[in-house]
C-alpha cells in the first residue's frame, strides 16, 4: 500500500483491516459524495459513525452534514498546528 497518497497531514494514520472500497460502497449516496469531496482521508466507517451520532442529536440530515464539515475544520486547524 502506498502511504505516500494520504496527503501531507501529520495527523495519525491507521493500517486498516477491512476493505474500505467496500466499505464505501454500503455507504448511503449522501455520504458517499460528501466523503469524495472531504479534505482529509477519512475512513468511512469512521464517517458513518460521526454522521449518525450527529444524527442522533439533530434529527436532520442537512445539519448532521455541516456537523460532519465543522468535525472536519477542527481536525484541520489541529493539523494546522503542528
């Protein structure tokens, strides 16, 4: 595998077990295109589970999304750290 396509975030990597294609392909349509567009790579499983925790708290799916980007700014700006 080459790690050379996760960007230049110093963000921790993980070696994942499952296959995340496969993983992406069972994910609902709405959040297979905002992950396509995201700027981090993000495991979907990891996505899945932020999306319906936000879910959970909203009861909406436009504000669950702008949950998604505002977890992913954060993760930025602490990239932007170091």
């Amino acid at each position: 595998m080459d790690r050379k396509n996760l960007g230049e975030t110093k963000l921790r990597k993980h070696r994942r077990n499952s296959d995340p294609m496969r993983e992406f392909d069972r994910l609902p349509k709405l959040l297979r295109e905002w992950l396509s567009g995201a700027a981090l790579p993000w495991a979907p499983k990891s996505v899945y589970r932020a999306y319906n925790k936000a879910l959970r708290q909203t009861g909406d799916t436009g504000l669950a999304l702008r949950q998604l980007e505002k977890l992913q700014q954060q993760k930025l700006s602490i990239d932007q750290k170091f």
